[in-house]
C-alpha cells in the first residue's frame, strides 16, 4: 500500500474521532446549560461532629503516605 493512503486513512479516522467528541462535548454542554446534567460527589461521607465531612479510610492518612519532609 501507498505510504501516502495510510498517512490519508489514520488522518481521516483521527478527523473522525475528534468530530465525535466534538459531538459529545456539544452534547454534554448543552445538558448543563438546560439543567440536566448534575455533578454528585463521590465521597458520600455525611458531617462529623465537628461539622466537616469524614475522609474514606485510605485517605486519612495520605500525608504520610506522601513522603514529605
């Protein structure tokens, strides 16, 4: 095959690719400009009693885990 049809073919797929994200991206703005989309936090741990939310147990002790000075 022709260096030049392989060089036209992946840049057509990756053309391809980025009008469908361009698609989706319009898609999903316009779900957030009429309210459908909402984002949720994925940490579902209610207040403590200081008044603060809880951190899930593999992360309460992450600046130990970090290594720093």
């Amino acid at each position: 095959m022709n260096k030049n049809a392989i060089i036209a073919i992946v840049l057509g797929v990756l053309v391809l690719i980025a009008a469908v994200q361009a698609w989706q991206l319009w898609g999903i703005k316009s779900k957030i400009s009429t309210g459908g989309a909402s984002l949720t936090a994925p940490i579902a741990a209610g207040p403590s009693a200081s008044g603060s939310p809880q951190l899930p147990s593999n992360l309460q002790n992450l600046p130990s885990m970090v290594g720093g000075c």
